[in-house]
C-alpha cells in the first residue's frame, strides 16, 4: 500500500496548495527570478494535480462502487437460492431413492455451499451441467422447463457480478495507489515553493509564512509517518 509523504489530511493539503496558488498569482516572478525551477510549469502542474484529485472523487468513490458490486453479488445469490430450493423438490421427487444423484445436485450440501460466494459460483456451473445430464427424469417427475432452463442463466448472471465485484476490488486498490502518488507530487511541489520562500522572502516573515504548511504539521511536513496509509 502507498504510503503518504505528509502528516495531515488530504483535504489539508489541497486547500494548502489551493492557498499557495493563489499567492502564487502575485508572487510568481519572485520565484522565478530565484529558481527558474518554481515558474509556470511547476505552477500549472500543481494546479492539474489538485484538478485530478477533485475529478478523480478520492476513496470515498471507490467505497462507494464496491458497495454496489457487493450489492449486486448479495442479489443474486439471493435469487439462486430461491430457484435451488424450487428445484430441489423436483429432484427429491425424481430420485427418492438415489442418495448419490440427489448429493450431486448438491441435497444435504447446499447450505454450506450457500454461504461461500466462490463456492455457490463454482456449484451453479456444475449444477447446470447436471440438470442437462439427468433432465429427461427431472421432467418426467413434472419438473417445469423454466425452472430447469433458469439454472445456467443464473449461473452465468452470478458469475459475471462476482468477476465485476473482484474486478473493482483490483481496481481501488489501484486507484489508491495513483491517487497516494499525485498527492505526494503535489505536497512535493508545496515544499518546494515553502523552501524556497525562506530566501526569496527572506527580510519578510509575513510573506514566508504564506507558503508554510499547515501549523500544526510544520515538523511532521518535514518528516513524515512512514505507516500511516490511505
């Protein structure tokens, strides 16, 4: 996991640097004039990370789409619950006496089945198959054709949410990790106006004290929490 180059909240930093870009309107030949490093490019590229950061809707995003994922996953794992325990009648019904074919359409198993995501994904595939193999018996013992045609559509359904579920999983993380990376950019860029205000502004405090990070932060700015993490 990414770690933060600096001690205080990301929303800190983007009013920090918000705040330095305003000076900066005033201040910018100033700096340039010292450090031809700190003129426009430097300027716009602060200006384009804080842009990204706002665009990009932080983690709080990233939660937020999961939770959809995960809802969509709880869904339909609802719905082939429910068409598992209609079809089981029809298989008890087709095979009373046949303890191994009824375990193969998973009776007495289910349960345990049910509560894993991986394991009901992995079953419902299996169990189309076997609805296929054994349906001439099923539908002789009056099972209905859409319930038996509902199983592999069902399966293919609960497999695609749980990939997009996975999917987003991968991708928060990664999108952490670019978000983490600008950030520190940008509180790379802030350091660089605040440490080169102590000379370009040497003979005044007030202007210095204009580009210093977040008071409370002066020390950590400097040396940050190695474990802190987003």
């Amino acid at each position: 996991m990414a770690k933060k180059s600096f001690n205080y909240s990301q929303e800190t930093l983007l009013q920090y640097a918000n705040d330095q870009l305003s000076f900066l309107e005033d201040d910018l030949d100033d700096f340039t004039a010292f450090d031809p490093d700190l003129g426009t490019t430097k300027r716009d590229a602060m200006a384009e990370l804080i842009q990204w950061v706002l665009n990009e809707g932080g983690d709080n995003m990233n939660v937020s789409q999961l939770s959809d994922t995960t809802e969509t996953v709880m869904n339909e794992m609802k719905n082939a619950r429910v068409m598992y325990n209609q079809l089981r009648y029809w298989v008890v019904k087709a095979f009373p006496n046949r303890k191994a074919i009824q375990r193969q359409f998973g009776v007495g198993r289910f349960g345990k089945l049910a509560d894993s995501q991986e394991a009901m994904v992995t079953f419902l595939s299996a169990l189309a198959q076997t609805i296929q193999e054994f349906r001439a018996d099923l539908e002789a013992a009056g099972a209905p054709a859409a319930l038996l045609d509902s199983v592999a559509p069902q399966a293919q359904t609960l497999l695609q949410a749980n990939n997009a579920q996975e999917k987003k999983k991968g991708s928060r993380t990664v999108d952490t990790e670019e978000r983490v990376r600008r950030l520190n950019e940008l509180h790379q860029h802030t350091k660089d106006y605040n440490n080169a205000a102590e000379f370009v502004f040497y003979d005044s405090p007030a202007m210095r004290d204009r580009y210093r990070p977040p008071s409370n932060s002066n020390v950590a700015d400097h040396e940050p929490e190695e474990t802190e993490e987003f």
